[in-house]
C-alpha cells in the first residue's frame, strides 16, 4: 500500500522488525490519498510513468484536461512540489510532532516468541514440541500527520476537507490500521480556513491534522543467543520388573474381528 522502503541496514541487523514513526505514516497518507483521489472524476490523480503526478505543461491544453482522460493530473498529492513547479490544487503531506509511548515498563523484554513442531512416528503416534524462536521487545508512537489543503478557489477547498476527513475516518480507517497505523479517537481536527495572496490571484489554505499511534517490534532469533536446546523425553521407569513404560510413548493397537479372521 506504501512506497515506503527502508534503505538503512541497521534495522536488519538489529532485528527491527516494525518502526512506524514518521517516515511510514507520512508516505502511507500520501499514497492512500493518491489512490482515493484516482477513482475521482473532478479531483482526479493521475500518475506519470515514473509514478509522479502527471504534470505536463498547461500551455494550450483545455480546461476540462484530465477529466475524461489522462493527460494531467487535477490535483497534485505528495510532500513537497518536484523542481520550482507550483500546482494547484494541491494536497501537502506533513509529519509533525512524535513521542514515544512505552506499552510496558520493561518494552515487554522477556516476552518469548514461541514455535511448535509436530513429530509422527511410524504407529501414527504424534506429538507436538515446543520451542522458543525468538525474543520480542515492542513500543508505540504517538503524534500527528497534517494534511495542507491549497487551491485556487473556496469551494475547492471545502470540497477537499469534507473528502478528506470522510476518507480518512471511514472509508481507508480500517486500511490504515491493518497497515499498522491507527487514527485515533478524535480526529481529524480541521483548523480556520485562510486565504491570501499568491501573486496576481488568492490562495485558499486549510489544514486537516490527524492523531496517529504506530508501533515498533523488536524479534532477536533465540539462535543469536542460545546456543543449544535440550529435548527431554521421560522413557517410565526402566528398572522394574516389567518396564513401567511412560504413557506418551506406549503403543496402543486395536484388532478388529473381522481383520483377524482375514489373517488366518
């Protein structure tokens, strides 16, 4: 769902497996903003063969370009605008303030993770063992991710705040958090529309702010620190006369009649 990818090998190594802070969040908004906004008509992304917003030169083309096909896109959606090109309208993804939010005093250190092998010997007899895999540590992140609404005209801006929050509140909500980063209660909070002047014509500005929460897991592989696991299997006692055999290793068979009668 997100472009989002890690180019440092120190989360490999240290065996990070999750870290939603800022960098995720902030490329996961943008691109389930980017897809929402394809489906529209009006408002409609669309992308050039890079994965950019197609943003051709405006000279000559009509003004109902991009509504019925894909010459350029009607709305600019990333973080910041590519070269000295000012499009709009257009949607600015921003990353705010974070904090870090421990889910335990210890960041759940001791938590083992578990693996189960089931073992089935030639009488059919089966047993599972259990095993550990790894150690997990885990933590959580609080903050905020703003959305920048500018367009060329008020109702535009309306517009996008009202698709925006609807969005972002019920039709992605579930999305984002199976994607591993929760909307929470309360958002999203709008702040006063504004306007102002951008060079011989207005700029109509308003800024949807969501409050986020993320995680981060840690999985260190019981093979970077145990070196041998010792498998016990209680046998019965040996010494008596006959054998006490244990109960999980007897072998239980059952005759029918009618296959006796066919071995004779």
């Amino acid at each position: 769902m997100s472009g989002n990818i890690w180019k440092s090998d120190l989360y490999g190594l240290h065996n990070y497996t999750q870290n939603t802070l800022v960098s995720y969040p902030k490329q996961l908004f943008i691109e389930t903003l980017r897809e929402f906004f394809s489906q529209d008509s009006y408002y409609h992304y669309q992308r050039d063969e890079w994965g950019y917003a197609k943003v051709p030169d405006h000279t000559d083309l009509e003004p109902d370009a991009g509504l019925n096909d894909d010459v350029t896109t009607r709305i600019f959606i990333g973080e910041a605008y590519r070269y000295d090109v000012i499009y709009y309208p257009a949607l600015l993804v921003k990353a705010g303030s974070f904090r870090s939010v421990p889910i335990s005093m210890n960041r759940n250190k001791g938590v083992v993770q578990w693996g189960h092998t089931r073992i089935i010997d030639g009488y059919g007899n089966s047993t599972i063992f259990s095993t550990p895999e790894a150690f997990v540590q885990s933590g959580a992140w609080e903050g905020q991710i703003s959305i920048d609404i500018e367009t060329r005209s008020m109702r535009s801006r309306d517009e996008l705040s009202d698709l925006i929050c609807i969005a972002f509140v019920d039709t992605v909500h579930d999305d984002l958090k199976n994607a591993g980063v929760l909307i929470k209660s309360g958002s999203p909070q709008l702040s006063s529309p504004s306007e102002g002047e951008d060079r011989n014509d207005k700029l109509f500005k308003q800024t949807v702010t969501f409050d986020i929460r993320g995680e981060w897991n840690r999985r260190i592989p019981t093979g970077n620190v145990i070196d041998v696991i010792s498998l016990c299997v209680d046998l019965g006692n040996l010494a008596t006369t006959p054998p006490d055999i244990g109960e999980n290793i007897r072998i239980s068979t059952t005759i029918e009649l009618l296959d006796a009668i066919q071995s004779l």
